[in-house]
C-alpha cells in the first residue's frame, strides 16, 4: 500500500466517529430539552391543581355559611392569562365574546372553570366548580375572566343572605 492512502482511511474513520459523537450529542441535548418541557408542564399542571382544590375549599366554606365575602388571591403559572367563568348553555355577551369560542373546544359536560389560553395550564383546561351561581355570574359577560397578573388571581368569592350559590367576581 502506498503512504497516502493509509493517511486517508485514517481521516475517514476519524471523521466517521466525530460525525457519530455529534450525532449523539444533538440526541442528547435534545432529548433534555425534551425532559425539561415535560417537567416544566407537569410543575403548571401541579400549580394549576392547587389552585382548583384551594378555590374549590374556599367555595364551599363560603357556601355553608348563611352569607359573607370574602376577597382572594391564588398563585397560578404565569402562562395563564385568564381564569374565565363560563355558561355554555346561554349565549355569548360582553366585551369577551371571542373566548366563548375557544373555550368551548374544552367544555365536555359541565364544567364552568376554564384557563386562556387552551394548553396553558399544564393539561388542564377546566374543571367543575360546585355551589357556584353560574347564570348570576355569567349575567353581563359570558365567559366572566379575571385576569392572572405575574401568577397572582385576585378574585371576591361572596355569598348574600337568603341565596343558596356562591358568585365571584374581579
């Protein structure tokens, strides 16, 4: 053989093995940013929970007692724009009639709690809410949102003398 081309195998076994040790690292790297999103969803998902468990307790104490206000603030994942309330067996009104659309897309039997934008809360987009009065809440604006400003909800849960469900508001 002659001296050359011993010189070539080298280099193109060489470059064979660098282009396989790129190859993995792209796989690698990309399969961490992978993980990484799928725990980031899993953590809004997480957060997301609480806060329909702790508003869901707060409602309901709220609810047995005869009347009373009450003024809260939840966490939430900065990606949720808005909590919207929402009647989907009464018609669109108000100034945010181009969500009742896109929420309904989530709306399967009877929920009435949706997060804004779809997919931003983790996997969950809507929950029930017992003891809420849904038509009083929905009156004027249907969906009712509030807006989640840096994590934070502020809401009123309040309840009147003589009235047997619960109604928020901003």
């Amino acid at each position: 053989m002659k001296r050359g081309q011993l010189g070539k195998k080298g280099q193109t076994n060489l470059s064979f093995g660098m282009m396989f040790s790129i190859i993995l690292i792209i796989v690698f790297i990309t399969f961490a940013f992978y993980a990484i999103g799928k725990f980031l969803d899993i953590q809004k998902a997480t957060k997301t929970g609480q806060f329909i468990q702790a508003f869901k307790s707060d409602v309901d104490q709220m609810w047995r007692s005869s009347q009373g206000s009450q003024a809260v603030e939840y966490a939430l994942p900065t990606s949720i724009e808005q909590v919207c309330f929402a009647d989907f067996n009464s018609s669109k009104k108000g100034v945010r009639q181009i969500l009742y659309s896109d929420l309904r897309f989530v709306y399967f039997t009877d929920e009435n709690l949706f997060f804004y934008p779809v997919g931003s809360a983790g996997g969950v987009d809507s929950a029930k809410i017992s003891n809420i009065d849904i038509f009083e809440i929905t009156k004027n604006e249907n969906p009712y949102c509030i807006t989640n400003l840096n994590g934070k909800v502020n809401l009123t849960i309040k309840k009147e003398l003589d009235v047997k469900l619960v109604t928020i508001t901003r």
